[in-house]
C-alpha cells in the first residue's frame, strides 16, 4: 500500500457533477431520437425529472436512475461516499425510497493502486447500508480517468410521485443544503481551502438526502428536485419554466459554506458555471444590486446538494423547524412562487 496520498483530483480534468455535459448540448444528441412508449412509465424522457418511474400495479412503481462522474476530493473514501450519495439523491428527489444498487466503475488499474479502488467501493457501500440499499452487482472498465457512481432502483407509490412540475402561486421553496461545492473544489484544486472548510464541504456533499426527504415525505408538497450539475438556478429553471408561475428568490436568505462568496469574488469558479449561466442566464433577471459574484454562485454546479422543496406558505416555517431539527440544519426558505412574470426567476 501506498503512503503517499493520491490527490485523486489530480488525475482528472473535472470531478462530479460539474464534469456533466451541459444540457444544451445533450439536447442535440437526444433531440428527435424514437423514444419508446408504454402506459406504464409514468415519468420519462419526455420531460426532464429526476428519475424514471415505471409503474408494476397500482399500489407500486419503480424509480429508476444512474449518475457517475471522476472524483471531486482527494480522499478515495470521501469520493465513495459522494458519489453514492449523489446517486441515490435522485431517487429521495421524486419521493421514492432506494431498495437495491449496482456499482460503475472507471479505474486506471496499471497507474493506480488497487487499494484506492477498494476505499472508494467501501465508502460506496457504507453510503447504501445507511440508505438501506443493497449493492446487487456493478461493472467495470479500464479508463485514464477514475469514475465512480451508482444505478439505482428504489420504490414509490404511484400517487405520491413528487416530480419537477406543479409549482402553484404563493408556494415558498426550501432548499436544504448549502451552495458551492463548484468553488470550493476548485478552491481545494488550486490548494487554497483551509482542511476544515473543505472537510465540511466533503461532509456536506458524503450527506444522504434521506432525512430531508423522509421529513418532507409528511407534508403537502407540491414540486421537488435536487441541486446538481446544473447549478440553483439551473435546476429551478426546470421547474419554473412551463409552470405558468414565476419564482423570486431573495438571493441574502440562500445557505453558502464559508468563504465560498471570496473565492468566487477571486474568479475561483469552475467553468460549468458559465456553460450554466448561458443555458438558463436567459430566464432569470437579477435585480439590481446583486453582485456579479452571488450571480456566479447561483450558476454553480454543484455535486450532491441539497432538496429544493416548493411546499404551501403555511407550512414552510413549520416544515424548516422539523428538518433543522431533524439535522438538516442548513435547511431555509429561499424564495416563493408568485403569478407573475411568468416562466420566470427573479432574483433579488
Ligand atoms: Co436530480
Ligand atoms: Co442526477
Ligand atoms: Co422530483
């Protein structure tokens, strides 16, 4: 075994999600292509969610995803666990509960100690005992580049699928974890984060939303997603775009890890944050005041973050108190749904 650490992320170009092909280009390779029908699949690739879900009867469906991407930390174990957790997240985000996984891997095998491969499947697979998922298999290819994540199956009532629409007039959206992780690994790729900012961030990024769903799972939501590779308002322009509604977002209520705003202010921002702002920059208008940095931020792409969760106005506070006290504690209400303008984020 080694005693030299890996620095994983120096093997790799771009790590997590921010290393996703951004969306507008995915549009021309999807674009037209003969998708397949049946009255079963409940949520699709006709619009974008989170997972599929197919439904077996009427009391049951399945949802169904896969995310995998290089590492975004140097520790093996630490990128197992968010990666895993990443994975799984999609599954929390439609309301489901994941039952079973299997494993893909990327690995330089000739290059890298095998034993770093062994860190990263066990921080994977303490992620799913937590999760309650049983690893049933995986696949592997030999890559320059490592890649770690997960397919996952879990369960969901077909009544009770929360997907990215319904957004309605008067809502208030929560969102449950804090903003960043972009910077902050760019930061730690430019030897600049502080080992306790970067451990939080870790920490933040290993963290299951499976507490957040299962607090959210008691109230009448109306819309959820999670925040990944399309940054906050990458992925809220998602919902708002076709709801009919508008959304304004008081950017001074959004959780941040510490010195994320610095470092943004000092251009530390990966580039999926511009090719974020480009795609989805058009639907939102920032008021005056709002500086260029926090504008960046909003467009960061982000590895495992947090739920964004619209819920009636007369339940948020109550909703916030029960996830705070739950643990999530960065849990806040960031914005609110409003009749105008429509289709579009206002950010104040
Ligand atoms: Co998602
Ligand atoms: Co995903
Ligand atoms: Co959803």
């Amino acid at each position: 075994m080694s005693t030299v650490p890996p620095y994983l992320t120096r093997t790799v170009k771009g790590g997590g999600c921010a290393a996703k092909i951004p969306p507008g280009i995915l549009d021309k390779a999807l674009c037209g292509l003969d998708l397949p029908v049946d009255d079963n699949l409940l949520v699709g690739l006709e619009r974008a969610d989170d997972a599929g879900i197919y439904r077996v009867s009427d009391e049951l469906a399945l949802v169904q995803t896969v995310d995998f991407f290089p590492p975004m930390v140097d520790d093996p174990y630490s990128f197992g666990q968010i990666a895993a957790a990443n994975a799984l997240s999609d599954v929390y985000a439609m309301g489901g509960i994941p039952k079973t996984a299997l494993n893909i891997v990327a690995f330089p095998s000739k290059t890298l100690d095998i034993s770093i491969l062994r860190s990263i499947l066990e921080g994977g697979l303490d992620k799913m005992r937590e999760a309650g998922v049983v690893l049933m298999g995986g696949h592997t290819v030999e890559d320059p580049e490592i890649k770690y994540g997960l397919s996952v199956t879990g369960y969901i009532h077909p009544d009770r699928i929360k997907t990215k629409q319904n957004l309605l007039v008067d809502d208030r959206l929560i969102l449950t974890k804090c903003l960043g992780t972009g910077i902050v690994s760019t930061a730690i790729k430019a030897g600049l984060a502080a080992p306790e900012v970067a451990a939080a961030v870790s920490l933040s990024m290993a963290t299951l939303n499976r507490m957040a769903a299962s607090v959210m799972g008691a109230y009448e939501v109306h819309a959820c997603t999670d925040i990944t590779g399309f940054g906050f308002l990458g992925h809220l322009a998602e919902m708002v775009v076709g709801s009919g509604t508008g959304v304004r977002i008081t950017s001074a209520a959004i959780p941040l890890f510490t010195d994320v705003l610095e470092w943004a202010a000092m251009g530390l921002i990966p580039a999926g944050a511009y090719t974020n702002k480009s795609y989805r920059g058009g639907v939102v208008d920032f008021v005056d005041g709002v500086p260029r940095t926090m504008q960046d931020l909003l467009f960061d792409p982000q590895t495992s973050g947090g739920l964004l969760i619209a819920v009636p106005a007369a339940v948020a506070e109550q909703l916030v108190a029960e996830l705070i006290a739950a643990g999530v504690v960065s849990a806040a209400i960031v914005g609110e749904v409003t009749a105008s303008p429509v289709d579009r984020i206002v950010v104040q």
